[in-house]
C-alpha cells in the first residue's frame, strides 16, 4: 500500500506486417471468416448489465452492404437515464481509488489488445469499418494499446506536478475527477478513438456515457468487452448506441453532465457547443467541453521539392482508408514546373491501386462507410465532372451495387477556391491547384485562408529558408504540421493530435494535454505552526 508506483516505460506498439507465412496473418484470415460467419446480437452495456432493448438496427460490411454482421439494440431515453446513473453510481469509488489500480485497468487493456485480442478488433474493424489489414492494424491494435500505455505514464506525470513549500507548511495538490459524468461522443473512422474518449476521462477517475457511431458498432462493442474484460468496475463506461439526436437530448440537458469528449464532423460539435450553453444554467458545474472535428487538410509544393516524395505523399495521404482520415490530404498546391515531371506518374500510380473486400489482401483500397457518404462524395465527384472549372484527372468511377466504392480521384481546379479545394469531402478525392512557380508567397495566402479548418498540412521543399519562413508563415493554418511528409499517420506519444479554427478545441490526443482536461486540481496547504497572535510586528511601535 505505501508506495509511489512507477508505471512501464510507454513505448510505441511494433505495427506487425501481415506478410505472406505470417503467423498474424493466418490468425487474421481465422478471425475474418469466422466474423464474417455468424451475427452477433450487440446490447447496449450499462452498470455492466447486458441491455437489449429489442429496437435493433443492422451493421454491415460497407464493401458488400447486403452482408449483416451483427445486430444492435438502440437505447431510448430509459436507457440513457439508466446510463447516467450508472455512471454517476460509480464515480465515487472510482475516482477515489488509488491511481495505480485505475491505470492498470487500462495497462492490462493494452496488453489485452496487443495479444489475445489482437485479431479480433482487427478483424471486426476490418469487416464493419472496411478497412484494410495495415489500416486496421495501426487503427485498432496499436492506437488503442499507444493510448493507455502511453496515457498511464501521462497520468503519472500529471499526479506528479506538486507545488513547492514554504517553512511550516505543506502545499499539495490532488488532481480530483470531474464531478458528474462525461459524455463520450465517437466518430466512425477510428476504432482507437472510441476507446479513447471514454478510456482516457476514465483512467483520471471519471465515469460515462459512451455513445459510438452507429457505424462501427461491431468494433465498438469489441472495445467494451475489452473494458470489461480487464477488471473494469460496471457503470464507470456505459456503452450506450441509439438515435444521435435523441441519446444527446437526454444527457446534455442531466445537471450532473460534466464534461464532452468529442470527436467527430465540425457541424455536429457545434450543435453539441449551442445545446450546453443553451444548458449552462441547469448544470452544477462548468463543463469541460474537447472536440476534435474536421479538416481541409494541404500538402503545399515548393518548386524547390522532390517530386517523387510529393507523389508517395498525394497517394498514401489522399487514398489510405479511402481518404477518411481527418488528416488525409484533400488539396493540393503544385508549381508548373514540378507539376510537368509529377502529372504523368501520379495518374498513372492512381489508376493502379487496388479497390475491393478487404479480405483480399491485395486491396490497398475499400469501401467508404456508407450510402451516406457514398451520396455525399459521388455529388461532388458529379459536380466536378459537370463544372468549366474543374477537371477530372483519374478515377470518378461510383459503384453501389455490392459495396459503396468510389474510385481515387484526382480533381484539377482552375480556381484555387473551387469547392472541392474548400469542403471536408471525406472520401478518396483530391483536388490540385497548379500554380505558375514564382506565385509561391500567394500560395501561402490561399493554404491558409481557403478553408475554415487548421488540421493537418504538409510543406514540401528542399530549401531551408523556404521551409523556415513557410513553417512561420502557416503557423495557425495546421494543429500537425509536416515537413517534407504526408499529413497522416499521427503516432500517440510522437505527433500529439489536434487541429484549431474549425478543426476543434486542440486538446491533443495522445498526450499529457489531453488528460488534464479530465481532471480538476484542488490545492491543500496545511500550516504546522498555525498563529496565535492576530497582531503583527509593525504594529509594535506607534
Ligand atoms: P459525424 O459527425 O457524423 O459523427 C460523429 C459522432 O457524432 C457520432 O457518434 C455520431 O453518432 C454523432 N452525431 C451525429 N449527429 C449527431 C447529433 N445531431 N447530435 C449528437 N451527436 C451526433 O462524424 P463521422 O462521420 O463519424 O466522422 C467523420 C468526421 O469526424 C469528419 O468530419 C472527420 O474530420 C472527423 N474526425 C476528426 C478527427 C480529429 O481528431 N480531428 C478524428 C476522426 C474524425
């Protein structure tokens, strides 16, 4: 019991290859077709109770839609009530248990999902989020065990930061939860950050309410089990899938609502921001309010950079995971002179990727999420095809009928601020502004007025103070700003994570940052040698 624990030396998961004779990939080919074979019937899961509440919605494989791979029950407003008490019943003794227990919930979580239960969450993210083996693992595996090793060692950093004393008296501080619940929002795109949201508030000795997108249910659902599975008491994460709308009203208008951990689309934070707001008066506290949101993420060339990198850059950037990445590069800025040795093989490396089921392993690219998106992006894709101001370079090609595939697309705009340079698309689309070389300063001016995001974005150059003075002069239009590389891929622990303007709070996932929004200090002083005498020695003498 006394003791001042260390925790493991965080270290980035090694990212396992998947190659041909691999023992991951044959327990990775297993799990698929097992997956791939049977429909689960996913509850929700509050107080550590299985809930089904009978009102179910299909999940599917978005690269073959007829394919059901489970079957989700939807919380009503019962059941979001039930969940905040849930988590509220659990929040005294979890946020005064010692630290060191907490974090080692989440430690064994990572070692849970580093070995036995690698394949698993790769293969449900695989199949549900269509997502490649490469893309799931450094999704699923190694964010989700990057996150907890590393946010242990944050969270001893952070209980560690003690004020100084003077003669007679003790300062302290104590890093106290949040008082009421948190509100744990997920996107669909990463299956890390829906471990996140919840996981990170919980390790500081939080509870929630956790409401994951409705389109990676299945590996969502995985994550929860994962909790529970590691020793995590009932009711401190409550997984509570419904209608968006709907779970939201229930839970921000709770005076016990402490805090959002968010993260998803800007239009919806913002909806999210009004509704608290229009609540402030009904809540017992302040609340904590961390959303990470979109991105119009650039890649900027100078005439000076290596148009090979560049290359490498646009294709893995704008068409890994079908370019549904907040940080996947969607515009580019190319000079004349780079864009006469690029145009030829950048097309034709576009026109050679692979599209298809992801348990063809020689797919790089997949599906998009849904029909909504599918919509959504073939009507850009339409416009441009239609529009005087842009041109359709390389793919275009929409295909529903087994999956919602759309082809990687290069778009050229003759105009800098054509829509498709300003818009999230959200899809494997980019568009390319050509500019004449010595217009260079201009650029600048566009990459960072264009759009009313400042995610991610990359400079290409080989010039020195080129690279100085563009880094300067960018220094609000990226919350991940790149050097002579692609704008994705963020490592927990290397690239801390987040973007401002649109973009969201920059609360940094993956570092220390990020844990001190889910605590509130309170400072003890205690006096030795507490005074007797009001009086003071000036006041001896007249
Ligand atoms: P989304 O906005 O559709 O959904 C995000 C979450 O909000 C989901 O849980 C969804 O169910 C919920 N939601 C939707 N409508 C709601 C409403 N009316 N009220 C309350 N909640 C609601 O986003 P998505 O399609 O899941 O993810 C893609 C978006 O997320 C993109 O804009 C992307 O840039 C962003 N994103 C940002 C980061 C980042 O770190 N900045 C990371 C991943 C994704």
């Amino acid at each position: 019991m006394n003791g001042i624990p260390a925790t493991p030396a965080p270290l980035n998961e090694p990212i396992l290859s998947y190659a041909p004779g691999s023992p991951e990939r044959e327990q990775l080919k297993a799990e698929l077709e097992a997956q791939a074979s049977r429909v689960v019937d996913i509850p929700l899961v509050i107080g550590g109770e299985e809930v089904r509440t009978g009102n179910t919605i299909d999940v599917v494989m978005p690269h073959d839609h007829g394919h059901v791979l489970a079957r989700a029950h939807l919380a009503g407003p019962d059941e979001v009530r039930r969940a905040i008490d849930a988590a509220n019943g659990a929040h005294r003794e979890w946020s005064t248990m010692r630290w060191d227990d907490r974090v080692a919930v989440f430690l064994r979580v990572a070692d849970l999902a580093a070995g036995p239960r690698r394949a698993r969450l790769n293969a449900a993210t695989m199949l549900n989020q269509s997502k490649n083996p490469f893309q799931a693992e450094i999704d699923a595996a190694c964010e989700i065990i990057d996150f907890f090793r590393f946010g242990a060692h944050f969270a001893e950093r952070i209980y560690s930061i003690q004020p100084r004393s003077d003669k007679d008296t003790w300062n302290r501080a104590e890093y106290r939860a949040l008082e009421g619940f948190i509100y744990a929002v997920s996107p669909f795109n990463f299956t890390a950050i829906g471990a996140n949201l919840p996981g990170t508030p919980a390790m500081m000795g939080n509870t929630s309410v956790w409401k994951p997108s409705l389109a990676a249910l299945l590996s969502n659902y995985y994550v929860m089990q994962l909790f529970d599975e590691a020793g995590l008491p009932p009711g401190v994460i409550n997984f509570v899938p419904g209608d968006p709308a709907s779970v939201t009203e229930v839970v921000l208008s709770d005076p016990t609502f402490a805090g959002i951990h968010y993260t998803g689309s800007t239009r919806v934070f913002r909806s999210l921001w009004k509704s608290i707001g229009q609540n402030i008066e009904t809540y017992r506290a302040y609340p904590r309010i961390v959303g990470e949101t979109g991105g119009k993420d650039f890649i900027a060339v100078h005439p000076s950079a290596d148009a090979a990198a560049v290359k490498t850059a646009i294709v893995r950037g704008a068409f890994e995971y079908q370019g549904q990445k907040c940080s996947a590069a969607s515009r580019a800025y190319i000079p004349e002179s780079i864009w006469a040795e690029l145009e030829a093989p950048l097309i034709e490396e576009t026109a050679s990727l692979t599209m298809g089921d992801v348990r063809d392993f020689t797919n790089l690219v997949n599906a998009v999420i849904h029909r909504e998106s599918f919509d959504k992006i073939k009507g850009y894709i339409d416009a441009a095809r239609a529009s005087d101001d842009a041109e359709i370079l390389v793919g275009g090609e929409c295909d529903d009928s087994v999956g919602y595939f759309i082809r990687p697309t290069i778009i050229r705009a003759k105009s800098p601020r054509y829509v498709t340079m300003c818009d999230e698309i959200f899809g494997p689309v980019i568009t390319i502004y050509v500019y004449p070389d010595g217009e260079w300063e201009d650029v600048l001016d566009l990459v960072d007025s264009t759009s009313e995001y400042a995610l991610t974005g990359a400079i290409f150059a080989k010039d020195r103070r080129v690279i100085r003075a563009a880094t300067d002069r960018l220094d609000q239009a990226a919350g991940n700003f790149y050097i002579n590389d692609k704008p994705t891929g963020a490592v927990v622990g290397q690239q801390p994570f987040g973007g401002g303007r649109g973009s969201g709070t920059n609360d940094k996932a993956g570092s220390m940052f990020n844990l001190l929004r889910w605590v509130s200090a309170r400072s003890i002083k205690e006096n030795f040698v507490p005074p007797t005498d009001y009086r003071y020695p000036f006041m001896d003498a007249p």
